[in-house]
C-alpha cells in the first residue's frame, strides 16, 4: 500500500488514516525524521530524542532478538543513506541469528553529502571528519 498515512503500528496490526487495518508477521518503519515511540516494544531505554539504544549490531540494548535501524536507532546520522546501510546489516545479522551464529557490528562511515550550491545545480560533496 502506497501513499497512505499510518495512524496506529500495535504489535500485529497498522492503522492506516483511511479507517483500514493491516495485519502483519514483520513490520519495517522507514518513514520520517523523526523517532516515534513504538508501543508495542518492550520498555526499553531511549535517548532525550526518543532514540532506542543499541549495540554495535544494532539490536537493542535490552532485547537481543530485536533490531533498530535508521532514525530510531540511536548513535547514527537520522539519513536514508545511513538507513540503507544499517539494512544491509541488520538483513545479515537476521540470518546469522536464525544459523546460530554471532551477528556482525554496523560501521558507520560518511562518504559525504551532496547539496545544493548557491550560484547553480552543481552538487558538491563533503567529506565530514569526525
């Protein structure tokens, strides 16, 4: 479903603004810049922003079995460049968990920014030192 507003996200339902529930087994948030307090998690400790913490293998800090990724996952730049990386990661640390194996650490590094310069469409793109 494409377009659609999400009202509500319970642990097996999402509520979508036009009156319809969707069931669902797995739910991906990736909407928004900012964190929404998930309801259906167990009580788990968060940032002033409303961040989940996690490991270096982004489950949470008090749930091993659970993942965080992108803008709720604490510690990270809140970018969809930052979101698709740490997918990658979480994909390969499902399966590692599901084989019995130990899950790997998501490294974050920037390979910069691209914006808009004043005098044109020229992107430029910045290397940040951290």
């Amino acid at each position: 479903m494409l377009n659609c507003r999400v009202r509500k996200v319970e642990k097996d339902a999402i509520e979508v603004w036009e009156n319809q529930t969707i069931s669902y087994d797995l739910a991906v948030w990736t909407a928004g810049v900012k964190a929404y307090d998930l309801e259906f998690l167990p009580a788990q400790p968060k940032t002033l922003a409303n961040r989940l913490k996690v490991l270096p293998t982004l489950e949470l800090e008090q749930s091993s079995n659970i993942f965080a990724l992108g803008d709720i996952a604490d510690g990270y730049p809140m970018t969809a460049q930052v979101a698709v990386i740490q997918s990658k990661v979480v994909a390969k640390n499902v399966i590692a968990k599901v084989q019995e194996k130990e899950p790997i650490p998501f490294v974050y590094r920037s390979s910069g920014m691209l914006f808009l310069w004043e005098d044109g469409w020229r992107a430029r793109r910045l290397k940040f030192i951290y």
